[in-house]
C-alpha cells in the first residue's frame, strides 16, 4: 500500500510541475460556472491534458521508464482527473448552494467515459482531444433528440445522464474497455 501511494504521489507531483497552469486554470473555470455542460466541457480539457495528451506525444515510453507500469498510469492519472472533478463538484455545490452528492455522481460518470474515450482514441493512434470533443458533441445532439422515453441513448449518455445507474454502468464499461485495450495495445510508436 505504501508503494501504491509513492507512486501516486511521484506521478501527482510530476503533473503538477508539468501542467500546473492548465489545471488551475481550468480547475477555476469549472467551479465558477455551475452549469453542467460548461463544467464537463472544461472537464474534458483537463482529462485530454492529462495522461491522453503524454501518450500522444510519445511521452508514455519516458513514464514507463519510471516504476510504473502501464496500469499504474492509467489508473493514477484516472484517479486524479477523478480527484479534479470531484473536488469542483464540492466546491461549486458550496458556492452555489447546489446538491454536493448529484454533482458527484454527475462527475464520476464523466469523467469516468471520457477519460476512456480519451484513452481509446490515443491507442488507436488518433488525437487526445479532438476526437473525444466530437464524442462530446455528437453525445449531447444524441441525447438531445426526443425525450428519454423515445430517446433510450440520454438514458446511459454520460451527458444527459438520463438514468444515473445506466449512465455509471455505460461509463464504467467504456473505462475498463479503454484500460484493456490500453494495457494490451499499449500507446502507437
């Protein structure tokens, strides 16, 4: 357990020294708006910026020359976008006198998908970023239409999250996918 945590918290420190601007940034951005959609948004920036961008510029071969094993990066960078996200949600609910617990929940389910989807779109060699920001987008037109008895996708969307326990089962499923595949194809040279 001691290990575990050295290595969260070599890998926290190195994010931090490396793109602390970024996610203070952001970090302020998403807990001054409490809107979802621009919380998600700069959700999305933050978890692109994190482990998906190293990968696709070919940084992952100098982390893995630390003691970290594929794994460890992918869970270690999931925890601290999870981390990100959560600690906003509470401060936005503080804020804006808003449900702390829905918010957290609302989060974890993002995060949750598009830290996959980001991980999914690096190992098949494509951009951090851009592909998941159409997935963002082509999501929120998808739950968009109709309503969530004629639309069954903003019911498991991560977006619209239509019915939070499909939404969170949707999401866990993109991530361990995204992590099976990561683990198995690693990151393309």
């Amino acid at each position: 357990m001691r290990m575990l945590m050295n290595k969260i918290e070599a890998y926290f420190l190195k994010e931090f020294r490396e793109k602390s601007l970024v996610i203070v940034i952001l970090f302020t951005m998403m807990f001054l708006i409490p809107a979802n959609w621009f919380r998600f948004f700069f959700m999305l920036l933050i978890i692109s910026s994190l482990l998906p961008r190293d990968v696709h510029h070919g940084r992952v071969h100098l982390l893995s020359s630390l003691p970290f094993s594929r794994s460890d990066l992918f869970w270690i960078s999931y925890i601290l976008a999870t981390l990100i996200g959560i600690s906003t949600s509470l401060v936005t609910s503080t804020i804006w006198f808003l449900n702390s617990g829905d918010r957290i929940v609302s989060m974890l389910i993002f995060s949750s998908a598009y830290f996959g989807i980001c991980m999914l779109s690096v190992s098949f060699g494509l951009d951090h970023f851009v592909i998941p920001l159409f997935v963002f987008f082509g999501g929120g037109f998808m739950g968009s239409l109709g309503t969530s008895t004629t639309n069954p996708y903003s019911l498991v969307s991560p977006v619209y999250q239509g019915s939070k326990l499909g939404s969170l089962v949707f999401s866990l499923l993109i991530l361990i996918v995204s992590w099976i595949i990561f683990e198995r194809k690693g990151a393309p040279k």
